[in-house]
C-alpha cells in the first residue's frame, strides 16, 4: 500500500495496518535539513526571463525538495505551495512531483475562499462589515470561491496531479472563536460549505484546517462535511480524544502536538506531549493523522521535531 492510498483510507475513517499516517501543511526548515531553501520562501522575479531549461531544473528541484521531506519523515502525504502560481507553473509542479516520487504521495493545495480573522489593520472595518454590510462579504467569498473552483477544474482536467485541497482559513483565537456562531452560521458556513461540496463533486478529498479554541463552531464546521479537520489546536484549549470520541464517525482528525511546546518546551514536556497525542489519536484504531497543531514554520527548533518524529516511529504503529 502506497502513502497515498494509507492517506485515503484514513481520511475514510478506514482502518490502515502499521504506522498512522503523517503530514505536515508546510516544512519551512529545509536549508537546515537538506541545504536547500524551501520552495515556499523562493523568489522568482525574473522567472519570465528564464530560458524553459532553467524553468525545468527549478520546479525538479523544489519537487525534489519536497519529495526529499517526504521521505525523510515518513510523510504520507505532501502539502504543495506552488511557486510560482499561476496554472502552467503549477501543474508543472505537481507533474513533476507525481514522475519523481512514481505518485507515492497524497498531494494537496490551498484552496480556501471563506475569510480569515482580518489582520490588525482591518479588524475594525471587517468586524463593522460583518453586521453592517454581511451579504457583500457573502458575495465576496463565493467569488474567490468561484476563481478557486474554477482553478481546480482546470487543473482536474489535466489529469490526476492533485487528489485533495486543504483549507487555511483560520477561524478562532486561542480563547474563543472570532466568528460569533450566529454570524459564522449566515456570513461563513454556507460558503464552507458549497465549496466542499463542490470539491467532493470534482472528486477531491478536504482537510479543513483552523487553529483556535473552535467549539463555538466546531459543529457548524463539521456539518460542511469536509472530510478531515485539522489542528484540533491544544493551545485552544480543544481536546483531540473528545474530538474523536464525538465526531471521530463523521470526520477525521489531523494533529495535534503543540507548537508552542515544540518551540520552546524541554524535552520531556515535547516528549509527554507528543506521546499524549499519539495516545489520543489513536485511540480509536482508524481516523487519524499525526502532525503538529499547525506547521514546522521558520526558526522552530529542528531537533524538537526529530525528537517528535523519533517518538512517532518508536509509538506509532497501529498493533
């Protein structure tokens, strides 16, 4: 059995043999574990003047790059940020990926039109627009959606390069969810869920990802039937073994060690919190993706992750 199909099955909520699947959204660590810099964080101002020889020897690279973590990891599937964006690039990219790993991988984009918590300097003038004005913000999303869905054809049509779209639109702060549940419920939720619907139509998989304390409107979430949520962010104060105990035959689960600890815990913190997540998480036999509660984003301390992953290999096997 293929990473993917393990990954498939899990987001089935079927039971798989050995190790519980893994994945992370993005792995900025890579000039410290491979000498490259992550395909994300590259710059290509002057990608249009490039002859199609050095185009080609780029995108094997970050494919390359990618595949390496993947492997490295024991990744089950790979989160890819096309870079750069546009369609030709990107299904450059994910070909790329598909020849080089002989399609081992599950592979997933962005692909979330629901808004986020507005940064500082429009908080105030979304959160006005929320009661004031909430049907431009309905119209507004379902265009990105449309633009989005749009992109997804297109790149369906191409072949089979793509095999889900994870959503990263945050929704909650640590302490309480900043979409009020009866606003969430008119301005986000209808949203949410025409394009996960039209997702599945087109015969993607989705993970809907948010951080935060999202129990205000976890069941709103889970009611647009994404087929995994992730984070189940312990830093919210959410807790993965009643996630899966309540929901667990509705939607799977992809977490949740926390970053916070990961950043800056001693080992033996990382150690009980990695365990405990691996204890959780698994504590129904199917369903269940490790990862942290968010990413390995830049200037998290890389031993911190090898020690969780060498916990994973040591604790991770379904028996």
């Amino acid at each position: 059995m293929t990473h993917k199909e393990r990954f498939i099955k899990t987001l089935k909520r079927e039971h798989v043999p050995g190790y519980v699947p893994t994945f992370e959204l993005a792995f900025y660590l890579t000039m410290e574990t491979l000498g490259r810099v992550s395909p994300h964080q590259r710059a290509f101002y002057q990608w249009n003047q490039m002859s199609n020889n050095e185009k080609e020897a780029h995108m094997a690279d970050m494919a390359d790059t990618y595949i390496k973590i993947a492997e490295r990891y024991g990744h089950s599937a790979i989160f890819v940020h096309p870079n750069p964006g546009d369609l030709n690039n990107t299904v450059r990219l994910l070909t790329k990926i598909r020849e080089l790993s002989n399609d081992e991988y599950y592979i997933c984009m962005h692909g979330d039109p629901t808004y986020s918590i507005p940064d500082g300097s429009h908080m105030m003038e979304f959160s006005e627009r929320l009661y004031d004005d909430p049907d431009s913000l309905v119209a507004e999303q379902e265009k990105a959606m449309n633009n989005m869905l749009d992109f997804a054809d297109k790149i369906n049509k191409t072949g089979q390069l793509l095999d889900g779209f994870t959503l990263c639109s945050d929704y909650s702060f640590n302490d309480n969810s900043f979409f009020r549940p009866e606003i969430f419920a008119d301005v986000i939720a209808p949203v949410l869920s025409k394009c996960l619907d039209s997702y599945r139509k087109m015969g993607f998989y989705t993970i809907k990802h948010t951080d935060g304390n999202i129990m205000p409107i976890v069941d709103m979430i889970i009611e647009c039937k994404p087929d995994a949520l992730h984070s189940i962010d312990p830093q919210g104060g959410v807790d993965l073994k009643y996630m899966i105990n309540k929901y667990g035959d509705q939607v799977a689960m992809c977490g949740n060690v926390c970053c916070a600890l990961l950043m800056r815990g001693t080992e033996q913190e990382i150690t009980n919190e990695v365990m405990r997540s691996l204890r959780d998480g698994m504590s129904r036999g199917k369903g269940y993706i490790f990862c942290t509660s968010n990413c390995i984003f830049t200037g998290l301390p890389l031993e911190n992750y090898e020690l969780m992953m060498k916990l994973y290999r040591e604790h991770g096997e379904y028996k």
